[in-house]
C-alpha cells in the first residue's frame, strides 16, 4: 500500500500529487486500496457533468451520498461501467487547498446492464475541482461532457421511459444548439 501521507508530506506540492493519484491510481489503474489514504471520511461529490437524462446520474446505483462508503459504491459502480478508462492530464491549477484538473478521458465503454451496445476509443473532456481537506480529497466537483461524445458516433441512449425520455433528449440537443427546432 502507498503510504499517502509520508509519500506526499515530501512532495513539493502534495495537493498536485494526491490530484494525480486521484486519476491515474484510483480511477486509472483502480486501485480500491488507495480509498482510505486518498478520500476523505466526509467526502462530498458534485457532478455538473452532461449526460442523456436517466443515463447514469439518475441511476440509484450512482447517487452519491456524503462519506466515504458512497464514494467507495459509487467508485465500484463507476469502475463496472468504465473498466478501461484512462486519463490524460491536460492541464491542472493549484492553490491552496484548491485543485483543478482539465483531462481527457479514453474510454472503452462497455455500457450499463440494460444497455446493450459497445464503444471503442471514446474521447471525453472534462474537469475535476478538487478540495483538499486534512491531506485527503473532502469534495470532488466535476463536469464532463460524456453526451457529445455520444451523439457524434450516432448513439442515442433511450433507457425506461421512451417518450419522455426522447422529448429530454431533444430538449437537450435544442438548449446545446445541434438541434433546430422548426416552427412551420
């Protein structure tokens, strides 16, 4: 196990590393093990991200309560969905007890139980505000866009509810500008 605490109390900038740990460890190489010595007991998530409404954020598999042990479900469920999935560090800003980190993630999705569909190579950009609170991770906020990667490979994702869920849908591709809606 990695000692967080005495490997990043010698780091000169132990926010940036337990950021990078954070990607490329927790979430890149899924190291379960790091849960504790990374994420704070009181952890918070917020996802601004843009998805297909119902796809994942809706889902009760994926609400994320306060604490650790939702982190820890939610980060199994995440897993599940996105075995493979990479980041690619782009940028990334620190100050204080403050971390923004831009990335790109690949991800070779393999899809939610009751979706049946694969997708090679998919390419999401986004975002981590990280809050450092006693050398841990307290509060995540994040925002990717994992609905334009979607479209552009001509996927619509339509999950329990058809009608509604396509009238959201269209709603959405309306208020992002890809869609037109015609008033004659």
């Amino acid at each position: 196990m990695l000692n967080s605490k005495n490997f990043l109390a010698k780091m000169e900038n132990p926010n940036k590393e337990l950021a990078k740990l954070f990607l490329h460890e927790l979430f890149g190489k899924k190291r379960k093990e790091l849960i504790d010595e990374l994420i704070h007991p009181d952890y918070h998530f917020i996802d601004r991200s843009k998805r297909v409404k119902g796809f994942m954020e809706n889902d009760p598999d994926f609400i994320t309560e306060p604490g650790i042990d939702s982190f820890r479900n939610r980060w199994e469920k995440w897993i599940k969905v996105y075995p493979n999935i990479t980041y690619e560090i782009t940028n990334m800003i620190t100050e204080d007890n403050s971390v923004s980190i831009h990335w790109i993630a690949t991800i070779f999705y393999t899809g939610l139980p009751h979706l049946d569909f694969k997708i090679d190579d998919l390419k999401v950009g986004g975002s981590h505000f990280l809050t450092i609170k006693d050398g841990k991770i307290w509060q995540s906020d994040m925002i990717g866009d994992f609905l334009t990667p979607l479209f552009n490979k001509g996927i619509l994702i339509i999950n329990h509810n058809p009608d509604q869920e396509s009238k959201i849908y269209i709603d959405q591709l309306q208020q992002m500008g890809l869609l037109i809606k015609n008033t004659d």
